[in-house]
C-alpha cells in the first residue's frame, strides 16, 4: 500500500510516534474535500462504508483515502492476539480516531491484506460473504418489522435491499433532511439520494452493483460540502451498518436452525 498525499506526515510518524489531533482533522477535512470533487469519488467512498461497516463514518474516510479495497482492518496487537498475523515490514498504519471516556487519540489499523501468517500455518481471516441463500435473511428481517418481501427472482435482492433501506432509514433520512433544510420542492429527490447511497453501500457488501439513479445523484452531489457531506455520510454508514450487521446475524442464525434440523 503506497502512502498518498494526504498522508505523508502520517508515514513519516509511524515509528512508534504518536500524530497530533489537529494534523488528523486536517486531513480529514482534505478528504472531504476530495470525495466532493466527483460522483465517481463518493461512490468509491460508498464501497468502503459498506465493506467497513463497523467503523465510524470518519474512519471510514481515512480507509477510503489510504486503503480503499480494505475489507477487515484491525491494529496490530489485535491481529497477533486473536489470528497469529502479524503486519507485514513497510506496511503503512491507516490513521483513525478512537474515543475512550471522552479521551481522544489516534491510532493505527491495518488491512488483513497487509498481514501474514506469524507461522507456517494456513490461518486465513473468514470475511462474511453474502450468499444465494442469504436472500433468506433478508426475507425474515423484512417480515419482522411487519413488511412484505419481494418474491420477484430476477430483482429480489435490489428490491428487498431497498426495502431494508426504508425500514430502517426513512426516520433518520428525514432528519437529516430536516437539519439540513432541504426545500419541500427538493425533497423527494434528496430523499431517493439519501436512500439509494444507502442502497448502494449496502450493496456493494452484498457483491452486487445497486442501479443509482445517476442524473439524480449528480443533480444532488452538487448541493453538498464540507459541513452538510459529513452529517449525511454519518446518517448513511449507520443505517448501512446496522442493515449488514442485522443480515450477518441473521445468516448465521438460519445456518444454525438448518444444522440443527438436519
């Protein structure tokens, strides 16, 4: 993984120093500053929200910006204790804030892909997938806020997915909508690009490419900065997260229902 732009400071700290709040928040805000250059950029950052869905959303802005095909980071201690890999020598650490009892401090995570075996076996990390028969999962949790399920096989996963979105989305997207004073004449078309970048994250953790509405995204993006880009992108890896959390859940506990049937 090649250090970029923003973080040269952060490559130059690594041996064992410690990178002051006020370089963080900076260059936090040059990564805001470069997703909003284009549509392309946020659904890049899209992806990663979804693939990273345990992070804070602006944590999540420095795996885009340092590791964006990252899909299960931890720091180095964790990675030694808990799977015997080890961070291979010349890795870069990805910056990201931890709060413990109201302390600030920034510390380092590391991709799976930037670590190895600390022996000779084989001890791979198992990252969650989402199968055919996950479309089950879906289903269920759909059912359990008294909804219905599509039934339809060719667009059953888009819709079931959009569906999930609204469940567990419309309240907050309307309150985001509401602090950020979206006009009535505007509002339906923020809220279906609120809801399909929703769509669109959770998606991509699924492994399936959700079909947003471009010109509608475009016309959107354009309104958003600095200050109204982090409130939305906060509301959105929330909502996602929660959503990929509840289906990985899900998936298991229908796999142990099988298992015990059989």
């Amino acid at each position: 993984m090649q250090c970029k732009r923003f973080h040269i400071e952060v490559c130059k700290k690594e041996g064992g120093k410690t990178m002051r709040l006020s370089e963080y928040y900076g260059i936090q805000e040059a990564i805001k500053a470069d997703v909003l250059q284009s549509e392309e950029s946020y659904l890049k950052l899209l992806k990663v929200v979804g693939a990273n869905q345990r992070y804070s959303f602006e944590n999540q802005l420095s795996i885009y910006d340092l590791c964006p095909q990252a899909t299960a980071c931890a720091d180095f201690d964790f990675w030694r204790e808990h799977f015997g890999r080890t961070v291979m020598r010349g890795q870069k650490g990805i910056p990201i804030l931890d709060v413990n009892a109201g302390y600030k401090r920034v510390r380092y995570v590391f991709d799976v892909s930037q670590t190895t075996s600390m022996n000779k076996e084989v001890n791979e990390v198992a990252i969650w997938k989402f199968r055919e028969q996950d479309q089950q999962a879906l289903k269920e949790m759909i059912e359990a806020k008294g909804y219905d399920h599509s039934e339809s096989q060719l667009e059953v996963i888009v819709e079931n997915i959009y569906t999930l979105a609204r469940i567990f989305g419309d309240e907050k997207i309307y309150e985001v909508m509401n602090e950020l004073r979206i006009e009535d004449s505007d509002r339906l078309a923020f809220e279906k690009f609120l809801r399909e970048s929703i769509c669109y994250a959770v998606g991509s953790r699924y492994g399936i490419s959700y079909p947003m509405d471009m010109d509608n995204l475009r016309e959107n993006y354009a309104y958003l900065d600095s200050i109204t880009f982090p409130l939305m992108g906060e509301m959105i890896s929330e909502v996602s997260g929660t959503i990929i959390d509840q289906t990985i859940q899900k998936s298991k506990e229908i796999d142990r229902r099988l298992e015990l049937s059989r």
